[in-house]
C-alpha cells in the first residue's frame, strides 16, 4: 500500500492508502477525495483531475507524458511547474507518503 495526503484549497487535508499501480485519481476517486472529478476516467482527456505535486515529492513523480501539457492548458486551475493530471501518476513504493495539492476549481 501507499499512502498519499491529498490537500484541499482550504489546507485540510486527508490522507489514504492506495494499491501501488494504480494512479493517484483512482485512488482519489475510490475514496471518495473532493476535487478530483475525473470526467475522463483516466484518458487524459478533460484535465478535471488536475493537481499540484508537492516541491517535496516532484522529482519522484516524474516528468509528463507526452500529451499531459496541452491537456493542463485545458484546465481550470491556475497552471504551475507542479501542475499534473492525477491519472498520469502511477504509484509505487517510492512514492509512499506522497502529498498533492488540490486547485480551487476543476471545471
């Protein structure tokens, strides 16, 4: 398992274990995480789960995929370094104790 601490606009956070292979929106969505909406389900599509990795954790979350820069363009969200789509994030034991930040507005 991995855990991940999602944080809300407001600086509430929540913190979750989730199957390593799965992506941070999955995890999201199965626990029912506010401000991750997922309109796509994954297919990089619609950025509606578009979050800002923590500095701590960028590195380790890799760079984007190939795509996932002009899908953030879409977003609703203020576009940062930070920003990634939570679909393309897939966790692995290395990312254990990850923290992503939630933009105030996904649509």
């Amino acid at each position: 398992m991995v855990q991940i601490t999602f944080v809300q606009p407001d600086g509430s956070r929540t913190t979750i274990d989730a199957n390593e292979g799965a992506s941070v929106m999955e995890a999201a969505v199965s626990n029912g995480i506010d401000g991750i909406f997922a309109e796509c389900g994954g297919a990089m599509m619609c950025a509606t789960c578009h979050c800002y990795v923590d500095d701590d954790w960028r590195d380790k979350t890799g760079e984007r995929a190939d795509g996932e820069e002009i899908m953030l363009e879409c977003a609703a969200a203020e576009l940062r370094e930070t920003s990634r789509l939570s679909c393309q994030i897939r966790l692995t034991g290395a990312l254990d104790g990850l923290v992503v930040h939630l933009p105030d507005e996904q649509a």
